[in-house]
C-alpha cells in the first residue's frame, strides 16, 4: 500500500476506463472523483480541492490540452500536477502536454505498478509545495505583524510648531525598513529631528533600526540640556554591545531645530547632506565628516548649523530617493534630485510630493530598490502667518 493517499479527479469521457481506475485507486485508499468531460472538470476543480489529475487528452467539446492549458493559466490550479493518460502511439501529444506543464504521463492499457509510481511522484510534489505554501504564509504572517510593530516605532504624528511645517515621506522596500525618522517636542520647546538610514535591509536592518530608534529617546531623556551626547551615548553603546553586528551601522542626521530664532544645530553621522530650498534654488550644505553611528567607538560628533529664512525647506533624505533604479538600472541620482529641486513650493508636503512624483516616474514599475525616506522642514512666511492669524481673528 501506498503512504500517500489524495484526492484524486479522473478526467476521461470513457466510462469504462473511468471505473478501471476508480476501481484501483479507491482499492489504494484514495478518494476518486470523476469528471466525463473537460468543462465538468474545470467545474470541479474550482469547487473542491485535489490532490492530482489524471486527464485523458482525447475528449469531445474541450479536450485534455485545453483543460491542461486553462488549468495552467489560472493561478488557483496551476500547480495541482497533472497526470495525461494516452495511448502509446501519442507520445508527440504527451511531449506537447509535458511542455504545457504536465508533471507525467500514464499510457493505455494501464499498468498497476507504474501508475502507482507516478501517482506517488505526484502526490509527493504536491505534498511538497503545499509545505512550502504553508512555510510562505506563516512567514508573510510573521513579517506582516514585524511591519505592525516596526510602524509603532515610527511616530504617528509630526509636531508642528507655531510657524512652522514639519512633513514626511517614508516608503518601504520590504514589509520591514531599514530606514526611520522621528520628530519630538523637547523639555526646552525645541524640536529634535532624526531621519537614519540602516546599512542593509530585511529583518536584521528593522532590529538593528529599533535599536537605535530606541537608544536616542531613552539617552534624549537622560542627558537633558545637552542633548547632543546623545550620539555619542548611542555609537558607543551599539559598538560596546553588538560588535557582532560589524557590518551593520547606521547613517544618521540627528537635528535640533529652535523654532524661535530659526537656527538648526545638527549632526550628521555619515548621512547625506540635507539640502536648503531658498527663493533662489537649492543648494546642499557641507559633506559630513562624522563617521556612521556604531562604526568606531569613542567617536567625536561635531555639530553643523543651518538658518532657515521666511519660506526656506530643508530636505533631509535616504539612499533610497538618489539610488532609485529605472528599469534600465540606471540612478535616480543626486543631479536630478537637485534639479527637482530648484524650484521652490508652497508647503513642505507639496515638495515631497513632487519628489516623490518625479522618482516614480524614473523608475516606472521597476520594484523599489531600497527604502526610501524623507523628512522636509519648512519656515512658514510672514504673510501666511499674517494671513492665520486674520483667520483666527475673523472665527
């Protein structure tokens, strides 16, 4: 006796080598169900599952190869395998079959051994990928509730300060990132700014992101006034703590913005320089000279400054953007982010949004090559503060 019993669906108008095999295959232990055409077949197998098909190719209305070749086209019933039954003088049919995906072939008259043995063949293929499907899923399940988690480490709403606009555009490569930003309230007022970027991507960049993400807001809290210790905290923490972890560091830019004065003080460990979109075009502050955070320990940070005038965006961004792939493979790249650039926009949304627009239309329906995050800042205008508070006052 066989171990692996299935569900089994003989397709053939002829009533006798129907019950010959039904006969055999119930004595097997297997359940049989019969179809006598191939549209009654395509009925079934819509309706139930089965485990294998035994397809005759001769048949009036709709023959074996245009079951085979609908079974094929439909991804509910592609990969049920499908045994042809043929005569022996058929094998250029059998070969035409095998080519359309047929898994085997059993000829007429029919043998109990060899049918058993290929029945066996295709019982196992089966087994074997609906393990897989089930592995899939578990792991789609898996990744699914790692996104849900990791999005809770992503704040779910921006401060926005008094004259002030605060935006974001995040896009994941995966179901997890690698990348991550955040914007908070500090105890003196001022607004802290993050947007890092994890070298590599998957499960490990996610972990590694959460890390960290959680290391400057717990070192944020302890240092107080002196809020930039807390990159220095962090690398050394990371280096001390997960040298194993040599290849994975993190590119970030870690900002406190005084929404009084309108100065920026800012490290950047690594990450790409942000870029200032005044009335006269765009223009990319000073290559960083920090290493990436979790590289070296005991590194010295030195802080950079920024000035933001009535109307000015800073634009802080990931590889992700630059290094977007067209389907040629060839770089979004930092020119024609500048390009996109030059002109300056209504609001720090509507910048996003006509990055974001003119990346989609380089890359086209090629996949994301990389996560891809930005954060813009925005000093709002004198006339549009004049202009709220004349709403305010009207209402």
């Amino acid at each position: 006796m066989i171990t692996n019993i299935g569900t089994i669906l003989i397709v053939d108008d002829d009533l006798l080598n129907r019950i010959v095999l039904s006969t055999y295959l119930e004595e097997e232990g297997h359940i049989i169900e019969m179809a006598e055409d191939g549209q009654q077949a395509l009925k079934m197998l819509h309706a139930q599952p089965f485990d294998v098909v035994l397809l005759d190719l001769i048949m009036p209305e709709m023959d074996g190869y245009q079951v085979l070749e609908q079974m094929k086209a439909d991804n509910l019933l592609r990969h049920i395998p499908v045994i042809v039954i043929s005569a022996l003088d058929e094998m250029d049919s059998v070969i035409q079959c095998i080519e359309m995906g047929a898994m085997d072939y059993l000829p007429k008259p029919f043998n109990p051994v060899l049918l058993r043995a290929r029945l066996n063949a295709s019982l196992a293929a089966k087994r074997l990928r609906d393990h897989e499907q089930a592995y899939l899923q578990a792991i789609k399940r898996e990744m699914e509730l790692g996104r849900k988690i990791q999005t809770d480490f992503l704040p779910r709403e921006l401060p926005q300060p008094a004259g002030w606009e605060i935006a974001v555009s995040f896009r994941s490569a995966l179901e997890v990132s690698g990348d991550f930003y955040d914007a908070f309230i500090l105890p003196d007022g001022q607004v802290g700014l993050i947007i890092a970027d994890i070298c590599g991507k998957g499960v490990g960049a996610a972990l590694f992101m959460a890390l960290i993400r959680s290391l400057i807001r717990f070192f944020t809290e302890q240092v107080g006034a002196d809020v930039f210790k807390v990159i220095p905290l962090t690398n050394n923490y990371i280096v001390r703590h997960h040298q194993y972890q040599k290849r994975m560091f993190a590119t970030i830019i870690f900002g406190v913005l005084d929404t009084e004065t309108g100065i920026m003080t800012y490290i950047n460990a690594g990450h790409h320089p942000p870029i200032m979109i005044q009335s006269d075009g765009a223009k990319e502050s000073s290559v960083p000279v920090n290493p990436g955070l979790g590289m070296f320990p005991d590194s010295e940070f030195s802080t950079q400054q920024l000035h933001f005038g009535a109307g000015d965006i800073l634009l802080t961004y990931t590889d992700g953007i630059t290094e977007a792939f067209s389907p040629t493979r060839e770089f979004y790249s930092t020119e024609r982010l500048m390009a996109t650039l030059q002109q300056t926009a209504p609001t720090a949304a509507a910048m996003l949004q006509r990055i974001e627009a003119s990346v989609e239309a380089h890359i086209l329906d090629a996949p994301p090559s990389d996560d891809m995050t930005m954060l813009a800042i925005r000093r709002v205008s004198i006339e549009e503060v004049g202009q709220t508070a004349s709403l305010s006052c009207a209402n």
